[in-house]
C-alpha cells in the first residue's frame, strides 16, 4: 500500500482549528488517538499528522505493508546545501493494562503545568516538537539548508516489522544520501550532577534473545532430598543471574560519556567515575554515591547485560518437572560484540548445563559519529541552556535508529526538553502516571526548530 496523501482530501485539516505551531494541542491530540500496539491503532495519529504536513506544503506519502497501518514519509523541500536530515518518530505507545492511573491515561488533560497520557515520553512528545518545529519553519518562510525528511512510523514498541523495518526494506529509495538522522532518546536519563543534563544518544545496545533449556531429576512432589532436581537447578541459575553480573567492557562511547560526567562532577564522585575509564576494569559502580537509578544505568552501559524473564515448566503441583527452560533478554553493547561473544561470557557466569537457543539478534548500530552534527545539536543546548551539559549517551535499549542506521545514516537519540535539574520523567516511560510538563513540551519545539535553522 502506498498513496500520497495530496489524494485523499480527508487529510486535509483547518489550520483556523489546529494551532500546528503549538506542540502542546498536538500532543494532546496525539494521546487521544489511542494507538495502543498491540493491536496496532496508529493510522488515526499517523494521518493526522500527514494532514498538518501536507497543509504545510511538504511532500507527503503514505505507504506499508498493511493499509491500517500506514508508514508517513514526508519531505521538507531545503536549498540544496546540505544532505537531507531526517526526523524519525513511532506513533505506537504501549498498553496500560493493570495500571492504576491517577488521571486517564488516553484523555490527554493538562493538569497541574503537564500534559497526562500514555506517549507524553514515549514518543509522543517528540513527535508533536518534530511536527511543530517544521510547521513553524515552513510558515516563517525559512528555507533549511538541505531537505529535511520527517519520518512517522507504527510498530516500534512490537518490533518495527510493518513500521520502520518496512521502509528501510521497500522504500529505501526515500533516504537516499541523508547523513544525520535524530529520533528518540530511549529513555536516557541520569540525575547525579547538580545542573541539567542533556542526552544526546550516540549508541545503543542490541538485544540477543536467548533460551536456555536444562533436564533434571524429576518425580513425584511427595519425595523430598532428591540430588539433581531441575527445580534446584533452576534456583542456582536464577541466583547466579540474580547476583553476577557479565565483564565490564569501556567502548569509545563510554568513556566519552564518562569523561564528560567526571569534568562535571564534584568529587569524589568525580573520582569514581574516573576510575570507571580504566580498561582493566578495576573501577566499580559508585552505588554508594549515586541514586539507584542512575547506578543500575551505568551499570547496564558498562557490560553485556542478561535478565531472567520468562520461566517454563510442567504445570502440574504434585510433580517435580524434569526440565525447564528460561528465556533471557540479554543486551549486547555496541560495536564489535558478536552474539558469540556474548554466550561465551554468558556460560562463563551460568555454568554448563542446558542448551542455548538464540530467539533474536537485534541490529547492530555502527561506530557513533561525533564531530559536525553532534557538535551542532550540542551547541543548539549550550545556548538554549548554558549551565545545563550536553552529554553523549548510550541507550540500554534500542531503537528505531538501528535500522535507519543500517543505511549509512549516523543516527542520534535527541529529546531535547528544559526539566528541573535531578527530574526523571523519562522514568515513567512505559509506567502509569506518564506525563511532561507543558513547558518542557514547548522548549523543545524550539529547539527542534533552532537545529533546523543551523545544520549545515
């Protein structure tokens, strides 16, 4: 499936109705579309914003592999001095099943300075600032200085198969020679200087799904103190995954970020984090110096992670199983880590039983790139906020990015928004109560708006 949007009229929406250039009624328009995923409920949001495109004057396309889920690929005509640049987002948000709200979550009310409702964070938000920033340029009349492509897809929260992944495999075309690329920011978050900072993702793990499947001794629940049961074996795997931890490794992006937390800090949290840079890996997480959150950050950048997640057995009380398998999220750091690599490190902290099964190998990301456009979205902070620090980041999780990535574009995690210092809203991504202040929303419109004024 795939149209432009110039054809269907019902696209169209009435400027004099819509404040596009506001980012705050979009938002709030966006949480009340309900895009849950699963099912998958983005078309609504999805053309919505094809409307304001193509209102502004972009060049709009409509296009995947199931029509009620369309991909939005629109493009903002510049003047031919730069590369395009692209801004890709995911309309989907997650449910909120089992989630006890204190205001609903799908109404999107301003209430108390913030906008409430699933996708404030994750990536609504963002979106709205994108969508504001280039309806606010294309009605100044400013030209950017190349193309600017806004990227709108389903899917990103179940796998991106019909969102992302179908562009990047069918319409490759669309991204032909874009250098920069700028999405979500994953949640990156850290609150342990006194002042502001600013995530700018340069990198991202890759997930490494793995089952493990082991035998034991099994019988009759009444007999008890036989040696070799499955079930005591599986409580020695879950302990040693519970308290181990995988070997610490400092890629390039690490230690960057590390440098720039260490110049930043006060010690002697100043000092720790030094220390953390030594490749021998004799630094250790300053858990005593650090609230809990940033400390479990830190340590989930710093190695190959895996997490017990999925338990399978017999169900059936008066018998003791005689196997079982666990599946394991692991998270592979960027660079050159293969999936060898990391089920040599995970036997090592398991120990030998069972068969590994590998589920999914996510997208590696390339080598991040500093330099130019890294420098300008930093430079686009600095100013907006002097005291506040730009600070590259890895994200534990992954993203859309791996798979433009995968065109040769240098990829960036960029949620810029003016938060107390020590806040951590991106906390409450995927949680009840998700939410962002109204002005935080706004700031980060105009910083949208400020990068596509300066790239070169």
């Amino acid at each position: 499936m795939t149209r432009t949007a110039r054809s269907t009229a019902h696209h169209r929406l009435d400027k004099e109705n819509i404040p596009m250039s506001d980012p705050v009624p979009l938002l709030q328009q966006m949480i009340r579309f309900r895009g849950v995923n699963p099912p998958g409920n983005e078309a609504a949001c999805v053309r919505h914003v094809a409307g304001i495109m193509e209102n502004a004057g972009a060049d709009v396309r409509l296009m995947g592999s199931d029509p009620d889920r369309p991909n939005l690929v629109a493009r903002v005509r510049g003047a031919g001095l730069a590369p395009p640049l692209l801004l890709h987002a995911h309309a989907d948000v997650v449910p909120t099943d089992g989630q006890h709200w204190t205001h609903p979550p799908f109404e999107g009310r301003i209430i108390d300075g913030h906008v409430w409702g699933r996708g404030a964070i994750d990536m609504l938000g963002a979106l709205a600032m994108m969508v504001s920033a280039l309806v606010r340029l294309r009605a100044e009349g400013a030209v950017p200085a190349g193309d600017v492509v806004l990227a709108v897809s389903p899917d990103e929260e179940a796998g991106s198969r019909v969102g992302a992944g179908y562009l990047v495999r069918e319409h490759r075309d669309l991204f032909e020679d874009i250098a920069y690329g700028v999405g979500e920011d994953g949640g990156a978050v850290l609150s342990c200087l006194p002042g502001r900072v600013h995530p700018i993702v340069v990198a991202e793990k890759r997930a490494c799904w793995t089952r493990l499947s082991v035998r034991g001794r099994g019988g009759h629940a009444s007999r008890q103190g036989w040696s070799g049961t499955s079930m005591g074996k599986l409580a020695r795997l879950l302990g040693r995954l519970e308290e181990g931890r995988l070997p610490t490794h400092v890629t390039p992006a690490l230690d960057r970020m590390l440098e720039a937390l260490a110049a930043a800090a006060e010690e002697p949290l100043a000092g720790r984090l030094r220390d953390l840079r030594d490749p021998d890996g004799k630094g250790e997480i300053p858990y005593d110096l650090l609230a809990e959150a940033d400390a479990v950050y830190l340590d989930s950048v710093l190695r190959n992670t895996v997490n017990a997640t999925i338990v399978r057995t017999p169900e059936k009380i008066n018998m003791l199983p005689s196997e079982f398998s666990v599946d394991l999220d692991g998270r592979i750091l960027p660079g050159d880590w293969t999936v060898e690599d990391f089920r040599t490190e995970l036997r090592e902290l398991i120990g030998p039983d069972g068969e590994l099964e590998l589920l999914l190998e996510g997208d590696a990301m390339p080598p991040p790139v500093f330099g130019g456009f890294f420098d300008t979205i930093a430079s686009v902070m600095r100013d907006a906020d002097p005291d506040g620090l730009p600070l590259p980041m890895i994200t534990p999780a992954s993203t859309d990015a791996r798979l433009f990535a995968g065109l040769g574009i240098a990829c960036y995690g960029w949620v810029p928004m003016l938060l107390p210092a020590g806040s951590r809203y991106q906390d409450a991504m995927h949680a009840a109560d998700e939410r962002v202040p109204v002005e935080a929303v706004r700031f980060g419109a105009d910083r949208f708006h400020d990068l596509l004024l300066r790239y070169r």
